[in-house]
C-alpha cells in the first residue's frame, strides 16, 4: 500500500508539473523528488519483501495492509509538510514580510 499510496502522488504532482507553470513557480518540483524516491524505496523493499517471503508476500493480513496504508498517508503528509515549509521559507512575494510588519 506505501508504493501505491506513494506512487499515486508521484504520478498526479507529475501531471500537475507538467500542465501547470503556475505549479513549477512554487517548486512542486521537490514534491515530484521526494514522491518518486519514496516509490522508488518502497519498490526495492517490495522486492527484497517478495525474493525472502515469495508467494506469501501476495496475501498480506488486514493489520498490515492498513499499516501499510497510515505510513503511505503519513509520508505524502510529511513530504507536503516539507514542501510548505520551503514554500513558506522562500516567501517570494515578501507576504510574510507584509504581515510581519503590520
């Protein structure tokens, strides 16, 4: 479920960048890094999971699947998480300087 969950991201913040530059102006772009080696560590771990366990790695129990699932969702939100704070750190609009004044 992680590479799946984080998969899913990778793909719709890649079709965002693409389609918008509205999007690359406020760097999605590192939302499109930190999706894809996230999908890319989970597919290595599936296959080091699928080589030791075989086909038992195909019937996962129900625990393990929504386990699977709150740590594919708590990564997509930290990986949002981070890229707000960037966004908010870079300030290119000085907004949080207009504010801080007042």
């Amino acid at each position: 479920m992680t590479l799946l969950i984080t998969l899913l991201s990778a793909v719709t913040v890649t079709i965002i960048w693409y389609s918008s530059e509205k999007a690359r102006k406020l760097g999605i772009g590192i939302l499109l890094y930190m999706f894809w080696g996230a999908s890319l560590m989970w597919l290595v771990d599936a296959v080091a999971e699928y080589l030791e366990s075989g086909s038992e790695f195909f019937q996962p129990s129900a625990q393990d699947m929504l386990n699977d699932s709150f740590l594919g969702l708590s990564a997509v939100a930290l990986a949002l998480a981070v890229w707000c704070i960037r966004l908010l750190a870079r300030d290119r609009k000085n907004i949080l300087k207009r504010i801080m004044k007042n």
